[in-house]
C-alpha cells in the first residue's frame, strides 16, 4: 500500500507528525512546525480539520463540561475545540509549504464538511479519529473518496471496528490502515497493550498501525518490532508554545530521537535470512571442527582420546564425532592436524 509516494513495503515506517493544537493560535507557529518536523525525519504532518461548531454544541449543560481526570477537566467543550482549531483559511498556506519542503500533509476531518473542503487540496490520506470512530457515515464518506484511510481504534469495540473496515470495504476502499490508540491524554504504558498492534493486521486483514500517547518513545519503538507500519505522535517544536496539547507532545529533540530509534530498529529487524553470507562462512573459521590429538598412524583406530571438537573449525564437522569413533586412518596424522573425510576409512 502507498501513501502518497511512500510505499509501506518498501520504505519502512510511516511517521507522522501530529501538528494539532501545537500550533496555539498562531500561523507562523504552524509553519514552523511543520519545517521542524520535516527536519526530524517526519514522513507527514497531520492537520486536524474542525471548527467548535462542527464537533459540538455551544452548550452549558452538564454533558458539554468535561470529566474525567483529563487535562482538561471542567472546560467545555466548545470552548477547547474553539481555542484548539486550526483556521481552515490557513489550511492553503500549510499545505503548500510542506509540499515545497516535501513533506507530506493531511489531515484528519471531523464531519462532511471537512472532508469537502479538504478534497480541493488533493491529500494523500485521510484520517479518522478514535472519537470518530463510530461515526459511520463520516467514515462511509471519507472512505468513498478513494484515498487510503487511516483509523484510531481508541475508544471502538472489536465489532465496531469490524464495522467500519466493512463499511471502507464496502465503498471498494481496501486501503485501510487501523491504529492501535489508548485514548487517554498522557496514556500510561500499562495500557498501551501493544500486543494488538498485530492481532488489528491478522484480524481484521488490513495494515497496522500505532497513534501513541505515551511519553517518550519506548512504546514506538516496541509498536515498530511487533509490525507497526505506521506510527503517529503529537509534535511540537517546543513546549514551552503553549496549548491544549503541549504537556504530552515531543518536542523536536525528542522527535528527532524518536525517529533515529525506528530507524535502527527497522535496521535490526531487517528480514527473515537464512542465507549464508561471505562474512557469515569466512566467521565459520571461529566455530568447532573435529582436530586429532596425538600422533596417529595409518591403520590405528579412532578413539575418543585421539579426536576431539574444538575450535577453529577447519576440519571435520563434529556432527561426525561419534560416527568416525572406530574407524581407522587412512594415513599418518600429525597432533593438532584437522580431520577430512578423505583421513577416515567409512
């Protein structure tokens, strides 16, 4: 499956930038992240698509106030959606920069909407967000456009789930990538569960992924061994910017760390090779090998205190130790010499 130009085969991990909030008001904020993401190795950076009045309601009441030990319990709603937006007339602005520095960009949209207002700038995915998840028709119509498709799994049931790659499917959208996502705000490791990263690819037969909220890079760098091909992580050039999502976003030295790290590890996983490189045979030298260890005589018999496996590994396989153990041999044989096949009488 590609991303754009980025085939996940062929080039590794996929790892995205996410600008969100980091932005905290202001455009050159934006610009500025979305060069220091480039910068960091970053293979995209991710916009969010919404306007307050597009995700809820201008509310009081007692559902629109948040709860629940968040970073921003007793806020409403509408107010942090209102303060957290990236105005759509920047959307232009942005894109065009991270194409001229070639980065990727896209975003994720949160009603129809956006998604319209998006397809004008030609983005090479879209994404849907763990809160989103259960929204079917937004994702029917994300899916609809043709573009690969990636989904946070956050807050979705295992049939949830099933249901919106059935919905994708449904639109003859087969581009699906599924993120393994804990939707809490810094996530604690103990419920990372990363073990799901390939039980989302095996199960539900897509491309798997991990959009992360832990602090640091552990858990990316443990999602990329177990098979993740994409990895998402809140970006910010610098915390000291402000915003709803600072507190649990890296900044640039962290990212840049972060991005090293997979690397290695996409290095150290490297593929399945059996295969018996020159370095590998010419290493063989250091292995065991059957070496005689007296002087023999032609015709005398092979004993164990005449042969053993030792070190280097010049002679003999010492598979055949026990096999050549009464045999004779074949000629006059030095102390210390390597044993051939052709020294033994089979």
């Amino acid at each position: 499956m590609k991303i754009g130009n980025f085939d996940l085969e062929k080039d590794g991990t996929y790892i995205i930038a996410e600008l969100s909030a980091n932005h905290n008001g202001s455009l050159q904020n934006a610009l500025d992240t979305i060069k220091a993401a480039k910068e960091c190795g970053a293979d995209a950076i991710k916009l969010q698509t919404y306007t307050a009045d597009t995700l809820t309601l201008d509310s009081d009441r007692e559902d629109f106030i948040i709860k629940g030990t968040t970073l921003w319990d007793d806020k409403k709603l509408y107010d942090l959606y209102k303060e957290a937006y990236t105005p759509w007339e920047w959307h232009r602005e942005l894109f065009e920069f991270a194409r001229s520095i070639e980065i990727d960009i896209f975003s994720t949209p949160f009603d129809k909407s956006a998604v319209d207002f998006l397809e004008q700038f030609g983005p090479s995915t879209y994404k849907i967000a763990s809160f989103e998840i259960t929204d079917y028709e937004l994702v029917r119509y994300v899916a609809s456009k043709g573009r690969p498709i990636i989904i946070s799994t956050g807050i979705a049931t295992v049939d949830e789930i099933q249901d919106v790659v059935d919905i994708c499917r449904a639109e003859g959208n087969e581009n699906i990538i599924l993120l393994k996502c804990t939707s809490a705000y810094p996530a604690p490791l103990h419920e990372a569960n990363l073990l799901t990263i390939p039980n989302l690819a095996q199960t539900f037969g897509v491309v798997s992924g991990f959009s992360d909220h832990t602090m640091g890079s552990t858990a990316p760098i443990v999602a990329v061994a177990l098979g993740a091909k994409v990895i998402e992580k809140h970006f910010i050039v610098d915390r000291a910017i402000g915003g709803a999502d600072a507190e649990f976003s890296m900044n640039k030295e962290e990212f840049s760390d972060m991005v090293r790290a997979i690397r290695d590890a996409e290095k150290l996983l490297g593929r399945v090779d059996y295969s018996m490189s020159e370095k590998k045979r010419k290493n063989r030298q250091f292995s065991r090998s059957l070496y005689v260890t007296k002087n023999m005589k032609k015709g005398e018999i092979f004993s164990q205190e005449s042969v053993r496996s030792v070190r280097p590994g010049f002679g003999l396989h010492p598979k055949y130790f026990k096999e050549i153990l009464g045999k004779v041999a074949t000629r006059d044989i030095s102390f210390a010499e390597a044993l051939g096949k052709s020294d033994i009488s089979w």
